[in-house]
C-alpha cells in the first residue's frame, strides 16, 4: 500500500524549462540552478570567456589553466616539473647547436633533430626509430608529442593557428587562452 502511494506522488515538483519532474522540491531546485539547460551560468570567469553553473566549477577552470610550472626566464610554462627542469637546461637562452644537412632547419636538442630528419626527409630507419619511442610528431611543424591528446589539442588550436587572445597589460599574444591566464599570471601577477 505504501509504495502504492509513492508512485502515485512521484512528478510532483517540475523544471519550468525543460519540464522534467523531480519527487522532491529540493532536486527540482538543484537542478533548474546547476543542471538544466535552460538555466543562465552565473559565474564567468575573468581572464577568458569562459563560464559556469557552479562557483566551484569556475575555479577548477582557473586553477586547471594556472597550475603550471613556469620558466623565469621566457613566458613559456610547462604542466609538469621534469618538463620545465628540461627546458631549462636544454632549450631556454640557448642557441641551437645541432643542423640539418639537408636544409636550413636547426635545434637545440638532437632528438628534435632526428625527429624532424624522420619526418622531413623520409629517412625510413629513423621514422621507424621516432615510433618506436612512442613519440607523436605533428606532421607540419614536426613538433614532438609524448601523447596523443597534446598532439591533437596542438594541431587543432596552435599549429598554423593564429594569436587571438590579446594581452591588456603588454604585446603578450596568445593562441590558446590558458596561455594567456599564465602569462598574466606570471607576468603582471594580477587577474583583469
């Protein structure tokens, strides 16, 4: 007899937008705030255009494009440690020290050299080499990835992409606007 009428109750409470029913007031509410389509985000984060439904949700988005390593020396930042340490000890003030014979391409580390050898000028024992290493390597500018993602994520909004986010403090450009929340970050240590 009991859950005879708890059927009966069920659908009570409904989303003025979408219509979908709820057998208690609270998770109707929850939902027209956090959930529904039709409901307006109402935190919007201030360095890009991003927004949200929940406070929370805004700040894992800022804390996601903040938290890098960054190197002190040039606006580049990296996501993990043993990156950065990398990049300062091999690249960051560094001239290039190694050339291709076969055009006027040049690197700071040999294994981007042999990377762009591989891709450039088809040398089969060294493509073999490359993905063997596991490495992934855009196929336009032979920038090399260790996955998958962070190739595609490069070929999509970096690679032959041009800045669209401005800097409002220096000439500081960007393509991607995680970038650009690091660099004011770092740079003038203020959020817009």
């Amino acid at each position: 007899m009991l859950s005879v009428l708890i059927i009966e109750g069920m659908g009570d409470f409904r989303c003025k937008h979408c219509n979908k029913a709820y057998t208690r007031l609270g998770n109707m509410r929850r939902h027209e705030r956090y959930e529904c389509l039709g409901s307006l985000p109402r935190f919007r984060c201030s360095i890009c255009s991003h927004t949200s439904r929940r406070k929370h949700d805004l700040q894992r988005h800022i804390f996601c494009a903040l938290m890098k390593f960054y190197c002190d020396k040039c606006p580049k930042s990296y996501r993990f440690k043993k990156g950065l340490r990398r990049h300062e000890k091999y690249e960051c003030g560094m001239e290039a020290k190694f050339f291709c014979t076969e055009c006027p391409y040049k690197a700071k580390r040999s294994d981007n050299l042999s990377v762009h050898i591989a891709l450039r000028h088809d040398y089969p024992r060294m493509q073999k080499l490359v993905r063997c290493s596991q490495r992934f390597i855009c196929d336009i500018c032979s920038k090399v990835y260790r996955h998958q993602g962070n190739l595609n994520r490069h070929k999509k909004y970096e690679c032959g992409v041009e800045a669209k986010f401005y800097c409002d403090y220096c000439d500081y450009k960007a393509k991607r606007v995680d970038s650009l929340a690091s660099h004011i970050a770092l740079r003038h240590n203020s959020w817009k």
